[in-house]
C-alpha cells in the first residue's frame, strides 16, 4: 500500500547546512569563486542585518537565503558581501528579485554584493542568469552566477563517494523530491543517508548537524517516523555515537508509555502520537521559560495546537534564536 508523505521542508535545512560550512558549499557549487576567497580570515554570517533589509513579501519558492561577510584574497576591496539564495521552483520574477536584493543590500552597507543562486528546482532547461532593462541608451541591471542542482541528479557515485559535505545534502534534495509522494522510497532513502553519514570520517559535530538536515528535510510519516527513530537507536549503538538528543530521546520513550496508556481507549497509533506530541509540548514549555521567562497564553496556545514535527523543529532551533517571536517565525 502507498503512504503519501508529508510536504518536504528545505528552508531550514539549507540555512543551518550553510552556517555549518560554507567554505565547503562555496567549492562545490561555485568552484570558479571560492578560490578567490581568503579563507585564513573569520568570515561572518549578517543574518540580523539581512532581516532588516527590507525585502517585501517572499516568495514561496525561495527556500533559503544568507548573507555572508568575507574578505578577497588579492585585498581589492577590505571585505564584500555574499549574498547566497536557494531557489525552490521555478520563478519567473527570480532575476529581477535578484537584482532588487543586491541593490538593496549594497545602498544599506554601500560595499560590493556577490549575488549568487542555487537553482533547486525541477525544470533542467531554467537557468536564469542576468536581468536588464534598456532604454534610450540607459541600461540598467544585474548578470549573476547560478548552478543547478539537477546537474548532479545522474551523479549518485559521485555525490556518496564525495567528502564534501553538500553532496550529501545535495543527494538528500534530490532523493527527497524523486520520492515525491513515495514514503517507502523516502524512508529507504533516509536510512541510506543516514548510514552515509559515517562513511566520511566526518567530525561528530558534523554528523549531528547534518543528520538534523536530513530530519527537517526528509518528513516521513508518523509510522515510518517512528520506524526511523528505532533504527537510529540501533545505529547509535552501532557506532558509539549519540544523535537523538536527551529530549528527542524522551519523545520517544514517553511516547510509547503515554501512547501505550491511552491506547486502550482511543487505539494505539493516536495515543502514541498524542503522547509525543504532548510530552514534546510540555518539554518545550519547560525550556522556554528557563531561556525567556514566563509564556505568554498565545505561545502556550501555539505549543497545544502545534504538530510534533514543528515542535522538534522549535527544540532544535531554540538555541539559535533570541527572543520567542523569532522562535516562533
């Protein structure tokens, strides 16, 4: 029988892979720039000052973007500014966004933007580049550098062989949307990437922020859900590693109890999910108040009617953020 899956996430697993190494999502995607990069030199992530940048509304198909300060090799300039964009779908509006993006970013900081735009969607033959608008002799606009994710949809040795951490976020995209709805073949495919991860000799700190990509992108159903959680159990033990958190961890051992007690009155599939969730809601709440004090009655109300995927979402991200509203945005 077909299990349909929940929609994937790619926002949040784009942006924390980023952060987490982006000299390396330089080289792979970008081979020709990065060079030009002093790497020697602390680069610096203006995630806040990108927020107040104004944008107006954004669009749905563009899943990840950041803002990065670095320094250039031959010291033509003291430090630029990266401005990095992953494009979900295909946009036709993308160039001229692009293009408003770097105006806006230069005119607030009045330092030289790199534009630059992963191409994550689904159609081979988009690959826009540039936006110009001529008139009366007047040419206004912008050309930028892109790649394409699908360039390395034929490329699966390759992308598992690969050290480099973005082709296995790379083939963590690709096989999250070739299963599209196919929760067998996006459970099977989680399992795989997930034994990849220690075929790498890749820190600890690397496979833990790479196996939470791999969960906020690849969203199973709650059974093959569940399934996964037990074979990481297994596979913790199998490599001495700890990758489920204490909290992720007592999700499920408290799921199983409160699910196995209230099974006997409403089945065994809605206590087991209902107990997650409400021990992962009660944690969070917990945590909250030790980081921002009391809650407010519209953030408990948040947390009560919140699913246990946004609720792991919000743990994972809480030592990221600096107030609630950001939290909760």
């Amino acid at each position: 029988m077909l299990i349909t899956t929940p929609s994937a996430r790619y926002d949040m697993p784009w942006k924390a892979a980023l952060e987490h190494a982006f000299s390396d999502f330089m080289v792979f995607f970008f081979p020709s720039l990065s060079p030009q990069v002093d790497w020697a030199r602390r680069l610096r992530f203006c995630d806040k000052e990108l927020a107040g940048v104004s944008f107006g509304a954004a669009t749905d198909s563009m899943i990840a973007d950041k803002l990065v300060e670095v320094c250039l090799l031959d010291g033509s300039v003291q430090w630029v500014l990266i401005h990095i964009e992953v494009q979900a779908q295909r946009d036709a509006s993308l160039a001229r966004r692009v293009l408003d993006y770097n105006y806006r970013i230069f005119k607030q900081y009045e330092q030289p933007v790199a534009s630059l735009v992963l191409l994550a969607d689904e159609d081979p033959k988009w690959r826009p580049d540039a936006f110009h608008s001529r008139v009366l002799g007047t040419v206004m606009g912008i050309s930028f550098t892109n790649a394409k994710l699908l360039d390395y949809a034929n490329r699966t040795e390759e992308l598992q062989a690969s050290d480099n951490p973005f082709a296995w976020v790379t083939l963590a995209h690709l096989r999250t949307q070739q299963a599209r709805h196919d929760a067998d073949q996006l459970y099977a495919a989680k399992s795989q990437l997930t034994r990849l991860l220690f075929e790498h000799g890749w820190s600890k700190e690397r496979i833990i922020v790479l196996f939470k990509v791999i969960n906020w992108m690849m969203v199973l159903p709650e059974l093959l859900q569940r399934r996964y959680w037990q074979a990481v159990v297994e596979l913790e033990k199998e490599r001495e590693m700890e990758l489920i958190n204490p909290l992720e961890q007592m999700f499920l051992n408290d799921g199983i109890e409160k699910g196995l007690q209230k099974g006997l009155k409403q089945g065994l599939e809605q206590g087991l999910e209902r107990g997650r969730r409400e021990g992962a809601a009660a944690m969070l709440e917990r945590q909250l108040v030790r980081r921002f004090g009391a809650v407010s009655k519209a953030a408990q109300r948040k947390l009560a009617k919140a699913d246990l995927v946004q609720l792991e979402a919000w743990s994972d991200a809480l030592s990221e953020v600096q107030s609630l509203n950001e939290l909760f945005k």
